[in-house]
DNA sequence: ATTAATACTTGCAAAATACAAATAATAATT
DNA sequence: AATTATTATTTGTATTTTGCAAGTATTAAT
C-alpha cells in the first residue's frame, strides 16, 4: 500500500483551509475552535461542559474559558443541570442556532464546489468511503479519541 | 446527497487526535505545528521560508520563528539561496529527518491498524476515494489555498 | 459525619500568534 | 547610474490562546 499518511495530510490540510475559511458566515466572525464548538454542542444531546471539552480534545479550563466567550457572544447558553448541580448543560442559543446552521451551509456549499468536479459515481464512492473510514476510526482503539495531554 | 460536512467532520477531527497522538516519536516530543512544519519541508524541493509558510497557511513572521524554534533543536537547516540573498532555503538536518521518519512511521502504523478494521476491497475504495478527493480540491477555486488570514 | 471524588472556575505564567516596522537584498524606473 | 519600488525575512510589541495548580461547590463513598 502506497504512503496512506500522505493522503491523510493533504486531506486534512485543505479540509482546515476550507474550514478557515467558512467562519464568517452569517454576518458573524468567529473562531474556527469557536465554530467546532457550536457543531458539537449542536449535535450532542444535552451536553455537559465536560462531555464537549472530552469530544473535542481541548482542556477543560481552557474549553471554560471558551465558553464563556461563546456567551458573551450570546451564542451559547448554560443551564444548571437538575440532576446534578455540579453540572452545566451547554445548548445554543437562536443566535446560536442560526450561526452554526449557516456555518454548516456554507460548509456544505464549499463542499459541493469541491464535489462538481467529480462524477457522479465519483461522488458516492467517495461518500461511502469517508463513512467506511470513520466506522473502521471508530473500532480503533489506538487512535482517535482523546489524547491523553 | 446527505450532510457531507457532517462526514468530513468527523473525519478530520479524529485525524487531528491520531496527528497529536503521534509527534513524540522517535525519542522527540514536538508539537503538532511542528510536525506539520517537518513534513511540509520534507515534502517540497529546497523549500524557501515562505513557501513553507504559505503552504501551511501561516503568517509568515509566526513562521520565521517556529522555524527558529526548529533550528534550536536541531532538526531543520537554513541556507542561503547563492541566486537571491534575500531568500533562505530550508531543509531537514539529519536528526530532523530521523524524526520526520519516525513520525511518518508511526501515522502509517496508526493508519494502518485503523485500515485493518475494513477488508482489502474497503481498503482499495478507500484510498482511491481519498485520491479522487484530493485531486478535487485541487481543482477548486472556493476552497484548499491559504486562506487570506 | 467525614473523607473522597467530581464538575466547573479562576490565578497566573508560558506559549502561540499577528500586526507594524525594520533590515537587507533584488527589480524596475527614470 | 541613481533612485524608487518590491520582495524575503526578522524583530518589537501587544494580544490571544493555552494549561497547570489551586480553588469552590456539589455529590458519592466510607
């Protein structure tokens, strides 16, 4: 098998200028940490502070920090969990909502650009492919969850 | 077609843990940047400063000191270009080449355990999906060059 | 009732980043 | 040939990002 590592970096090298790119959507200019933020606060169910900062690998207090910053914006709201009030449930607010739902257009938008120039077998084998990957990612013990720092 | 931004998501995001996992090899415990640094310099032919910078879409006076950085551990090597003395040229010292490889090494031994989750017809469709895909976004004009930050 | 563990926040210090300005060399213009 | 403009790189300085250590508040275990 060729150099497989050399595919995956210019991959994800262009998917992160492509990802750069799209934060200014919606008349908003955010961070890119701050927009992986809102995509998984959008897409957890009920998420706790920690539940995200685990998902996406950043420091606890860093991701605080973040947080906060994400309220000021009035993007994020924190609610106190019932059950537990140690913990703070993270949703999105209108605001919120509609930022990252046009961050994910543009995304998508970007994406498709990128798609049209292949056919469209093309196409769906490479969709197929990318969620062969993530499922053979997700088996993997080695790699792919958080890292220890 | 179904929410494509949501796969490459995923994707890349578990790829960025597989990349932080995977720069203290070789004895060495550099930072993920750096090792981004590394490969590009590997990767290109008597790279100049800036086109190592703009490759991995960094300003440029960021860069001049992660190259610095480097030099002091002894793993990159500035030359003076003899045609234009304004220019230096960048390349790997040996020890940065061990690390380089080792590094290298150890992504393709990750990749590869997460290759094993899918049978050889999956690993073929894979790979050559990941081709299609790069070579796509390389034709894109919206996406994949240095952003203009 | 006391101790241990958990979820989150804050203090502080270090690292990463970028804009503006400086330097040094080459290219273009007069 | 002299002057001006452009380019490649570096440094000054200020901002932002980050993370460890320690703190608070709450729940779980003994």
């Amino acid at each position: 098998m060729e150099n497989v590592r050399e595919l995956f970096q210019i991959m994800t090298r262009r998917f992160g200028f492509l990802n750069k790119n799209c934060c200014s959507a919606g008349g908003f200019d955010i961070s890119l940490v701050q927009s992986h933020i809102l995509y998984e606060i959008d897409h957890q169910h009920h998420p706790s502070i920690q539940q995200v900062a685990e998902a996406l690998g950043t420091d606890i207090t860093t991701f605080s920090r973040q947080v906060q910053s994400l309220i000021k914006l009035n993007l994020v709201k924190k609610t106190p969990d019932p059950d537990d009030r140690r913990v703070y449930i993270l949703s999105l607010t209108t605001e919120g909502k509609y930022v990252a739902g046009a961050i994910e257009q543009q995304m998508n938008d970007y994406l498709g650009e990128v798609f049209s120039h292949m056919n469209e077998f093309e196409q769906e084998t490479v969709i197929r492919s990318i969620k062969l990957l993530n499922e053979a990612m997700a088996k993997s013990s080695l790699c792919c969850t958080t890292p220890p720092g």
